[in-house]
C-alpha cells in the first residue's frame, strides 16, 4: 500500500521534522495538538491538525484511542509515531493494523522482546551479540541476586529490566551496600515503570556509549549506517552526539555494526532502530539495549551518509525493499548534535518555562541544521519536555566539525528562559572533547569547569546595551512627535539636552545584584560612553534592517543584537550573550499602573516560600515570595522600595501564569497615603 496520507502522532520539534520529508514526498501531513499546542509550530506546518485532549501528555499524546480516532476522522493512510512518547510502544503499532492504518514502525513483537532487558539479552546471546557479564535470570529472589552478584565482582549494576532515563539503577563498588542497593532500585522501578524485576551487570568504570543505526525492511534485508558516540551524558540524558565515534579503527566498526545487524534480525525487526552498545578500554564491546525507534540523534547519521532515514521509514512501512545495500553505504565527514534545552545549568540544571521572547538560530547550509519546533512568542511549559532545538553540524574533519559547533552556538540567539547553550560552548571547547578523549563519565567529572559561575559583563557589551536604549528612546520620540500635531516641539528631542550642562543621559544597568551606571554624552557624530570601569568608549552606530546594531566602538566595527523586554536585555555579540536589567524608575510606574501595584506569577507554579507579611517594608531586590514550576525555583522580587499591601497566596498555593501574588505600593506611595 502506497502511503498519501500521514498522521504524526507527536509534538513540536519531532513532527516538524518527520513533516519536513513527508512533504518532500508528496504526503499530506496531519497534526495533532493538545490544549497547549494550539499555535505550536507543527501545527501550523501541517496540512490538517486535529485536537486530541487537554496540556497534560496523558490526556492527549498517550491516548492510543484519540490518535486511532484522528487518524480515521482525517482519512489517514499511516501513523508516524515519532520518537518519544508513543514510538516504542506495541498497543500503539496493533491498535493501527486493528483500525487499517500503517504503523510507521517495528513489528509489536520485536517492540515488546526489546523493551524488556532480561529478555532482548537472553536473545542477543543465543545470536552471538557480545552481552557485559551479568545476570538476567527468572529468579529474582534477593539470595540468587546476591549469589550472582558475587560471581560478577565488583562494582557493579543493579538496574530495572524494564524502562529506562536511570530510573531503577544503582551502582554498587562493595558487598555490604547491596542488600539496600537491590531494595531501592526495587521501590523505584516499581513505582516508574510497574514492574520491579532486576538485572545485574559488571559495571564498567570508563566506558563509552557507542550506538549502531540498523536498518531492515519486510525483504530479508538488513543493514546498518555506521555508529554515533553518545558518551557524553548528564543523569544517563545525551548531551552533544557525534558521528563517526572518534578512534573507531574500521576492523572494530565493521564487527560492531555486524553485531548490530545480527541482534535485528534475530528478532525479526523491521524499520529504523539503534543498538546500543558500551565500549570498553580496548576493542571489547557489549550489548546494552535496542531502541525500537528512530533516535533523537539521527541527524548525525543523516549527514555523514547524506540519506534520509525518515524517507527510508516511510519507504520501508509501504513494503519497498531498502533503498541501498551495506556496500553502497559510504561514511563522509564529521557531525556533531548539541541538544539545546530550556534548563539553568547553574541550578543544578533546573528546567525552565517561560516566553521565547526571541529565538533566531544560526542560519542553515550545507554545514548546520537546526531541527526545531518553536519559534518566538513561543510558551516554555511545565507539561513537555524542555528540549528547544537540536543543532547539528557537518564538516570534513572532526577538528573542522568542531570549530563549525562551537561558532553556531555562540550564533544562535535565545532570550526568555534559561538555556544550556553556555555549557555547550563549555563542552565544545574543553581539550580532552577536542582530544575525543571522553567516557560517560566525562560531564560529571568536569561539571566544575563547564558550569561557571556568571562573569562580569564585557564593557563592549555594556556600551551596547546603552547605545540600544538610546535609539530605542530617539525611534519612540520621533513616532511621538509624527503622530502629534507638533512634530518640531522640543518635548519630542531625545538628546539629553541639559541647561548648563553638555547633553547626556545617565543609565543604569543591573548585572546580577550590582548596580552598573553609565553616562552617555552626545557629540557631533556619536556619543562618548562612560562606563563604570573607568574608561571611556567612543561610539557611534546604526540599526540594520533586520534590528540588529553596527557599530563602531573606539575605531573597532562589530555587529550586534540587543534584545529589550521591559527592562530585561539580551546582548548578543562576538558569539556571547550577556542579559541586564536597566534601572527605569519610569517603567517601574507605568508596571505598577498596569498592574494596579501588584506582582504576578511569572509561570504556573506553587508557591513554597513566602517571607513576607502585609505592612512590611521592602527594598529594592528583596525576595518576597518563591515560586516552584518544574522543579525551578523562581524567586519574586521587589522592584522597588516600597511596603506590601497584601499577600493573596500561601506556602502550597498552586497559582496560575498571570495571577497576582503580592499587593505592592512603592515608597513614594505608601508614604503619600500614611
């Protein structure tokens, strides 16, 4: 049956994707949304979309029966179930040959053998596959596991057979920790994944997590596209992947992705999967899981293969054979991903939620691609995961691959929430990455390094961030003054005219808690900036058409972006960014006319922390109550001094985005009205 019609049974930047080649093909693509998805990127790609529930994934992505009853409703040929939330799951492929439809994917049998660890290892040794000394037997008793456990040696891995993301999994280096070790992993794989069978495995202490795309179609055919390395890993999550691995001699990758082959075919696979494997010092490697799936990194794939692995999906699930054989395959280049999430590294890497007040990737070539599924204006939310792009680049050589990495994250732009593109740029730049030195280990032992407190903003970044308030401040009087019926009144100069005094503004900035002030001196052509260093900046500078500044500081040229929100700004410059907060006594009032003195909820969130009362007096900066959404904490600040009129929530009060949290007069108010 030849595919028309294609329903993508995911979100955001993974049915982008997926929708991306089903357009190439000709196919009519249909979305589905949640409540919170109804302006979501995808779905304004598709074709047709279709509502499938409220926000929570529960109630709308992982109903098998709602997705059945789109995929009917819209005349659907096919289910493509992305990767994540369903994609994996055989209820999902039998409820679609049930209702007529294609599932895009593995048969449910070979779904359901390698979603459980104890049985896909007990076939992967029957075909050969090299497995980690271990045991993967029926009887889970707590004296057979500590029995085998001794037979293995230390250290060692007790982990759940079912689920994954470290749920269920314990390291232990000595015998007297195993009995609680065993215990714990029980109480926990219970409660994630309903099922509290264990294996245990000889723990290897610096190994690397090399993975094998495989391929195979209803033919007969198997093959695989080469390996990626995915050792760096932050809570057993993927960080940065890259293809080829680095140091693979071409003996140990024909072995491996051989071992790979075999391990689909034993269980009569068909479609896209990856095999996982953990390579130890030396060329020795074992089998740690199938992913029935295609992966959130299969980019890297795509571009050193120069194929589409979501066209060979859709050609594989319609009955064609595979477009190519194993020797037909040729690997070309270097390609990294770097996974970009809305999550503050410095806080323990707490997801984020808020406004993308503004998202500009790099632009894409030849060299890098940005697969996402958000664009500005975009919500950050509680209910889905925080991941907002993927980036991804290709060059000849790894070096070269590199050097493409490291300048694309300091290209792309990003204000709202928190993002982890700093730490990226840490982990691209590190000497033993560079080296290709690197194990699962890797970002746990150089978390120190990579995670730094805050610098110092640049001064240059400071001269900028005054030079973007000062044409903000000359475009908004020259709107004023064209739609007044005085265009030439002197009410409308914005250049810091004084009596007896040259021409100037005073600025401002806050980085962090410290106070930054800045003059501004108009001259004839420019400005004379004095910052809070000492030193003094010529300057002078334009807007470009697409709101980016060129400028000239003290003779040296530069392009830059600075993003105002309120009284937030981003500066974007020599591949840094840099957020301040300008000190606008004027903004401040006409916040608290807006908002009739209050201070509203960021996000929605609980309230765990309130550490003020009604009559009392606050300054500046002084946090007032703390707000938890996604296991961030957001603390709610004075914006000026005054005295709390009233406080509407208490420790566990769960509020709404929008909602008003504390009553606020500032000083000069609460003084007026005493």
């Amino acid at each position: 049956m030849v595919i028309t019609s294609l329903l993508i049974a995911n979100r955001g930047e993974i049915a982008c994707r997926i929708m991306r080649t089903a357009k190439r093909l000709g196919l009519r693509t249909i979305a589905v949304y949640s409540d919170a998805d109804k302006d979501a990127l995808h779905v304004k790609l598709a074709d047709m979309a279709v509502h499938i529930g409220p926000a929570p994934a529960r109630d709308s992505y992982l109903k098998i029966d709602a997705l059945i009853d789109a995929a009917k409703a819209t005349g659907a040929d096919a289910i493509h179930p992305g990767y994540g939330f369903l994609s994996e799951n055989a209820a999902l492929a039998e409820a679609c040959a049930k209702a007529g439809l294609i599932f895009v994917g593995p048969p449910p049998g070979a779904m359901r053998t390698m979603g459980s660890k104890s049985e896909s290892k007990r076939i992967m040794g029957r075909a050969g596959v090299p497995l980690v000394p271990g045991y993967h037997g029926a009887d889970q008793s707590n004296a057979a596991l500590e029995r085998e456990a001794l037979r293995i040696g230390w250290p060692l891995l007790v982990k759940a057979s079912a689920g994954g993301g470290g749920k269920g999994m314990r390291i232990v280096d000595q015998a007297q920790d195993l009995s609680e070790a065993i215990a714990s992993a029980r109480r926990e794989a219970k409660a994630a994944f309903g099922d509290d069978t264990l294996l245990i495995e000889k723990y290897l202490t610096r190994p690397r997590h090399v993975e094998i795309q495989v391929f195979a179609d209803t033919h007969g055919n198997a093959l695989h596209l080469f390996e990626r390395d995915c050792s760096l890993q932050r809570r057993h999550q993927k960080v940065i992947e890259e293809a080829p691995a680095p140091g693979l001699s071409t003996e140990l990758r024909a072995r491996m992705g051989a071992a790979a082959v075999a391990a689909a075919k034993a269980v009569g696979y068909v479609g896209a999967g990856t095999v996982e494997f953990l390579k130890d010092v030396g060329d020795d490697f074992y089998f740690i899981e199938m992913n029935t799936r295609l992966q959130v990194e299969h980019p890297v794939t795509e571009m050193i293969t120069g194929q589409d692995l979501v066209e060979w999906q859709i050609r594989v699930a319609q009955g064609e054979p595979l477009p190519l054989a194993q020797e037909q395959l040729v690997l070309k280049g270097h390609a990294f991903e770097a996974r970009i999430y809305a999550e503050d590294p410095a806080r323990d890497f707490l997801p984020a939620t808020g406004r993308l007040v503004h998202f500009n990737p790099p632009q894409a070539n030849a060299h890098v691609r940005v697969d996402s599924g958000v664009q500005t204006g975009d919500d950050v939310t509680i209910h889905y995961d925080p991941m907002l792009a993927k980036l991804i680049v290709w060059d000849e050589s790894r070096a070269q691959a590199l050097a493409r990495l490291g300048k694309a994250l300091g290209d792309f732009e990003m204000a709202g929430p928190a993002t982890n593109i700093g730490f990226l740029k840490g982990v691209a730049s590190h000497p033993e990455f560079a080296e290709g030195a690197v194990d699962t280990g890797f970002l746990d032992r150089e978390r120190a390094q990579l995670v730094l407190a805050p610098k110092p903003i640049p001064q240059t970044a400071l001269a900028l961030a005054a030079i973007e308030i000062l044409l903000s401040r000359a475009a908004e009087t020259q709107a004023q003054a064209k739609a007044s019926c005085d265009p030439f009144s002197p009410w409308f100069q914005a250049n810091g005219w004084r009596l007896n005094d040259d021409n100037h503004h005073d600025l401002i900035f806050k980085d962090n808690e410290r106070n930054l002030p800045v003059t501004v001196h108009y001259q004839k052509q420019g400005w004379r900036i004095d910052l809070p260093s000492g030193s003094t900046m010529t300057a002078c500078a334009n807007r470009l058409a697409d709101g980016a500044l060129e400028a000239t500081l003290n003779g040296f040229k530069l392009k830059a972006r600075v993003l105002r929100h309120q009284s937030h700004l981003t500066v974007f410059s020599q591949g840094e960014t840099h957020r301040l907060e300008l000190f606008d006594p004027s903004a401040l009032a006409a916040k608290r006319d807006s908002q009739g003195g209050s201070l509203t909820a960021p996000m929605p969130g609980k309230v765990t922390a309130v550490h003020v009362r009604p009559g009392d007096a606050v300054t500046l900066g002084q946090p007032l109550m703390v707000l938890e959404a996604m296991k961030m904490e957001h603390a709610i600040k004075a914006p000026a001094d005054g005295v709390i009129e009233a406080v509407h929530f208490g420790p566990g009060d769960q509020a709404s985005d929008g909602d008003v949290l504390i009553a606020f007069a500032l000083k000069d108010d609460a003084d007026a009205t005493a």
